[in-house]
C-alpha cells in the first residue's frame, strides 16, 4: 500500500539543546514548541520487492550517509511490524531548503506517519511521536499541532519522552515570520553544536538547570494568552541557549552579523509598542513571532530591511498525518 502524508516544521519556545542519551535522542531537558503552517514536507512511501531503499528527496536521489541514516532509521518501523520489504519514497518540502531552514523535523515526522502506516502499524500519538523523535529530536514536536510540549521523560528505553499539543492551532492567532538572512550557508549541524556544548562548555549544566523553570512559564503564558511573558521566556531560552552555546571550546556560533542586527531590530520594534520577539535556532537566520494582527505590519518592516533576503509568513499548524494520494 502506498502511503502519502504530511508534516509541518515548528520552532522552539523553549529550547532543547543537549542529549541525555544520543542514540535514542533523549533530551537532556524538556521544551515547548508551536507547530507551524507554512513550512509542510509531503511524503509518498510504500514498501517493495526492491533490492535497496529509494529514497528522493526534493528530486534527488539520497546515496551515503543520508541515505544510510535514513534506512537505519525505517529499520526501527520494520523491526516493530514485521515488514522488512524496502522503501521506495519520495519527499518534498514546500520550502527552500537551499535557505538553510531545518526540514529534519517536517521530514523525519512525516517519514514516520507515512512509513508506520504503510507498514499497517496502528501507533497512538505518542507512539508516533516517540518514534520521530529517534529520527532527529525536534521531528517529535512536529507529530503534534498547534503549541506543543515534548517531555523530557525519566525512562531509559524513551517511551515517556514524547510531545503532546497543549493547545490546538486555533487556540492562539500568532504569526511567525521567518526572516532568512543567507541563503545555503553550512552551519554546524545541531547534534554537533549540542555535542560540543555538552562536552566543553562551562555554561552547559546551568542551561539544563534552566529549562524546567522557562516550560512552567511558557506553558502559563501560552494557557493565559500572555504576549509578553511568552516573549520575555522565548527570548531568554534562546539565548540561554546560543549563551552555552558560544561558551563551548571552540564557541559555537551561529550568528552573522545580520542576525544580531535583526534582534536589535525586533527589540527596537517591540519598545515602540508593536508586541514582537525573536528566537534563533542552529542556524543564521531570525524567527519573529507576533499576534497576527502585526504580522503584516511587521512584514512591510522586514520587507526594506536590508537585512533579509526572503520572508517566510507562517502561523499555528497542524499534527502530522496520513493524507488522501
Ligand atoms: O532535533 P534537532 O537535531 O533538529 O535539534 C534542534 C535544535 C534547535 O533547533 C536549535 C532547538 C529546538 O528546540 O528546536
């Protein structure tokens, strides 16, 4: 049988950087993270009488060590159905990957409903949702819609770490502009910087020892509807984050000049009265979040910004699923 489905991407309020167990991706810590619309991956897999898994993505055909990371994780769906044929899939996100943009998230979430389901594995929410996270940790916040919270958990095989929507995407009108400011620049890829972080940055467990308290918050902010704390908490985690970040040896950076430019922008915007924030993933580019009745003001802002190449407009999205072919 053959499969499509489709996943959206999100972006952390609450930051995950760093993991308690690298092979199952465990988070060291929790977080909270809105689903969002505008940045879909579709996926079309079924399972076959071929000699190897075919994998395209966007167009071209996966080979090395994507392609074996890719089976070694469909491994995970065979061994727990039985169905031990090969994939033949294709994948294709609605957004430029050449701007840098993590697509792992959309993509391992929607690799996982497409692959479960044409494996005839009937999993729970939270079974999906624990097995994306084996793919890349975010891709567990992307099973679920609208604002979400991936718990940290406390068991060694991961079963309780899972993300559960706390609101559904209507809940809340907010927007999120992403404002791209380089187009294909190779960053440090994520499990790497949290690697180094871990490792040999001094900040690393006073970052850990900070994310439960920032949850509690953003979760009473987003069930309260508050604007400001959720962006006086968002702030902070991420740059709590990137602050443990920058202290690992070497520092791991991932700012450009455009970057720090565009978080004095977004803090300039907000003390004159337009209710904005920033927050930052591993990568150059600026993530805006605003209640939607600013979003387009704020776009015609970032639109003459010379800081910003490409302006991708997104707002709450939905949960992972199986769609009609
Ligand atoms: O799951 P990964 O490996 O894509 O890591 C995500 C890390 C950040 O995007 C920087 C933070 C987050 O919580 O999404």
């Amino acid at each position: 049988m053959k499969v499509k489905s489709e996943a959206r991407s999100n972006i952390a309020l609450v930051k995950y950087w760093g993991k308690r167990d690298p092979l199952l991706n465990l988070p060291a810590a929790g977080s909270v993270s809105m689903t969002l619309s505008g940045l879909t991956t579709q996926t079309e897999l079924e399972f076959a009488d071929v000699p190897h898994d075919l994998i395209v993505l966007n167009g071209t055909t996966l080979e090395g060590k994507g392609a074996t990371k890719l089976s070694t994780f469909v491994d995970r769906i065979r061994d727990a159905s039985g169905e031990y044929r090969r994939v033949r899939m294709t994948s294709n996100n609605n957004f430029p990957t050449a701007a840098g943009l993590a697509s792992s998230a959309s993509g391992f979430a929607a690799l996982t409903v497409a692959a479960a389901a044409a494996a005839g594995l009937e999993l729970s929410p939270r079974e999906l949702s624990v097995l994306a996270r084996q793919g890349s940790g975010s891709a567990s916040r992307s099973i679920p819609g609208g604002f979400v919270h991936w718990h940290r958990g406390e068991l060694a095989d991961g079963t309780d770490s899972f993300a559960e929507s706390v609101a559904p995407p209507d809940y809340w009108d907010l927007a999120c502009l992403v404002l791209v400011t380089v187009r294909g620049e190779k960053d440090i890829p994520s499990t790497a910087g949290m690697n180094q972080t871990m490792a040999t940055s001094p900040y690393y467990q006073a970052w850990v020892d900070s994310v439960a308290g920032d949850i509690t918050e953003a979760l009473a902010a987003i069930a309260t509807k508050d604007f400001e704390k959720l962006a006086d908490v968002a702030e902070r985690s991420c740059l709590a984050m990137h602050a443990s970040a920058l202290a690992a040896k070497p520092g791991v950076l991932y700012w450009n000049a455009k970057t720090v430019d565009l978080i004095h922008s977004v803090r300039s915007l907000r003390s004159q009265g337009i209710p904005c924030f920033f927050t930052i993933d591993a990568g150059p580019h600026v993530k805006v979040f605003c209640e939607a009745a600013h979003a387009d003001r704020l776009k015609l802002v970032f639109e003459q910004d010379p800081n910003v190449i490409q302006i991708i407009m997104a707002s709450p999205g939905a949960g992972a699923r199986v769609v009609p072919s």
